[in-house]
C-alpha cells in the first residue's frame, strides 16, 4: 500500500507541473528559432540552417521522464525564408505523445536605406497528433487485496474512452524586428509571436475543450564589447490562457583566435520554476549547446532541485555572396 501511495504521489505532483506548463517548452528557447517565433524563418547566416533539439525532464520523480524531440530546417531566398518543423514530445506512464509537422514561411524586409533596421512576418501551418496509451494505465476498479494489494490490469476498469488519437489543425504566425548593423556595438531585437490562433478542439472523451493560444513575447540587446567578446541580456515572457511566465537571460561569447572557435555559456532564470545554466562553443559552421534546469519550484524538496537536461545543434550552410537582406545578429 505504501507503494501506491507513493506512485499516487508522483502522478499528482507530475499531474500538477503539467498543469501548471500547458504547452511543452524549451528552456534553450532561441536555440530553435522557428519553435520561438515564426518571423525567424531564413534569418540565417548562410544558405541553410539545420537544427536538432533534446530535452529530458523529470527523471528525478516520474517514472518515465518528459522528452521533447524537434528537427528543423530553413533557407533564406532573396527577401523570403522558407522552412519545417517535426517535433515530438512524450510525457508520463500513458506515453501521452504530441507530435508536429509544421512548414513555415517569412518575409523580411529593411524600412531604411542602410538597411539595418529589418522587419519579419512569419507564419507557420501544419499539424498536431495527440495520443495516449489507455490498457498500460490503471485504475480503482482493477485493484485486487489479493496477496497484499495489487493492480489487475485483466479486470475490466469500467471506463468508457473515445478514439487514443486525435488530428488537430496547427496555425502559428509571429513578428520580428532587428537591427542588424554587424559592426554597431549595439544591435537591439524584439518579437511576437502567437500559436494555437485556430483554438483547435482538444479531447479524448468526445467534450468541447479547445486548447488556448499561447502567447509569446521576446526581447534582447546583443552587446559587442570587443571583436572577440559579446553578452546578450534578454527577456521572455509567455501567456497561456491564466498562465503568465517570465524567463530572464544572459548569454556570453568569446572568440579564441588561435584555435577560431566561440565559447559561449548562459544563465537562464524562469521565475518560480527552474535556473538554467548552458555552455557551448561555434566552430566554423557548428554550434552545440548543453543546458541543465535547476528545479526551484514547490517540487524541488521531491526533485532535490533536479529538472532537466537540454542539448541544442545547429549547423549553417556555406554563406551567401550575396544577401539582400541584413540578418539577425545571431539570436
């Protein structure tokens, strides 16, 4: 019985951060642009941009952790970026799973003649699968007292559940400006963005609840204090129906001449949840970036403090000769 309970326990803490987070997020979040803002579609330093994204949460108190999968693809084209999205993400016992294709368009467009203060639009389309696995849970009808208490998956647990999945509609859109003057020691940027604009029906037991649009709004200040050395104080707040969450960052660079590569390290903090710490390096083509949350919400005395890890690749396509338009200085 002690065993149950404690399973019950860690499903209602787990029940309650799931709760608490609605939609899967990244602590890493700029790492995979087109999973921030749609708007940053093509704004690549080169004639391609491939991503990959892994994240592992709750291995401290769940039974099976909360993974989140992505891969993403985009290409500048004159004033256009064209680009995809497939991600994945499984959380709990049911393997409740979401996967996501998405494809994603943008225009950008400078509004002086020097062209360094920029505008991008971007939208992005696709689809959602939400899926759970009911015969691996169980439930009060299929307990047993016998040999001391025990679920019996073999009984009948009496519930009456629709289809295991369900197809959605996915529609997100966002806005970006950015000032993209490389050898300004100041390059400022801002965006929004917005997904689930449709409101998709979401249920497994034939209701009428509809996922809320989700709300993001970001900033950041790109400081260069020499040719070799860079910090990136930014902000971003996100608004999910009651929910409002603030994440505050500071991210560092320094250019080895000698061995030309960039060192990069980051502290996160997202109020009354996590610190996130990171470090990485840029060579050549190639970023890699390795992040840990620090648990510090009212589960962290569960968790001893224990979230998640986090791991980011990007690699970048030879650069263009030629480019139209000023981008992003390296969000």
């Amino acid at each position: 019985m002690k065993k149950l309970k404690n399973y019950i326990i860690v499903f209602c803490l787990g029940a309650v951060s799931f709760a608490k987070a609605q939609d899967f997020h990244l602590s890493l979040y700029d790492a995979a642009p087109l999973f921030l803002n749609p708007a940053m579609t093509g704004l690549v330093e080169g004639k391609m941009r491939a991503h990959g994204h892994y994240r592992s949460q709750w291995n401290s108190v769940a039974y099976k952790p909360f993974t989140t999968a992505l891969v993403s693809f985009d290409m500048p084209k004159g004033k256009w970026g064209f680009g995809g999205q497939i991600s994945n993400m499984r959380a709990g016992i049911g393997n409740y799973n979401v996967f996501q294709a998405l494809g994603s368009i943008a225009y950008a467009v400078p509004f002086d003649k020097n062209k360094f203060h920029n505008l991008s639009l971007g939208l992005q389309a696709g689809f959602t699968q939400k899926r759970v696995e009911y015969p691996v849970h169980t439930f009060d009808n299929q307990w047993s007292t016998l040999d001391g208490g025990s679920f019996d998956k073999s009984l009948n647990n009496n519930e009456n559940f629709g289809a295991q999945a369900q197809f959605q509609e996915q529609v997100n859109a966002g806005l970006l400006y950015f000032y993209a003057k490389q050898q300004s020691r100041l390059n400022p940027f801002i965006g929004v963005s917005a997904f689930n604009l449709t409101q998709p029906k979401e249920t497994f037991l034939g209701g009428n609840n509809r996922l809320p649009m989700r709300l993001y709004a970001h900033a950041g200040l790109r400081v260069n204090v020499s040719e070799l050395l860079y910090f990136i104080p930014k902000v971003l707040v996100y608004q999910q129906k009651n929910i409002i969450q603030q994440t505050y960052a500071m991210d560092a660079g320094y250019f080895f001449k000698g061995e030309k590569f960039y060192a990069l390290a980051g502290y996160i903090f997202r109020a009354n949840d996590a610190s996130v710490a990171y470090i990485g390096f840029r060579k050549d083509n190639s970023i890699l970036k390795l992040g840990y949350d620090f648990n510090t919400s009212s589960l962290r005395g569960t968790s001893k403090t224990r979230g998640a890890f986090e791991i980011s690749l990007t690699w970048l396509g030879k650069k263009a000769k030629n480019q139209e338009v000023k981008n992003c200085p390296r969000l």
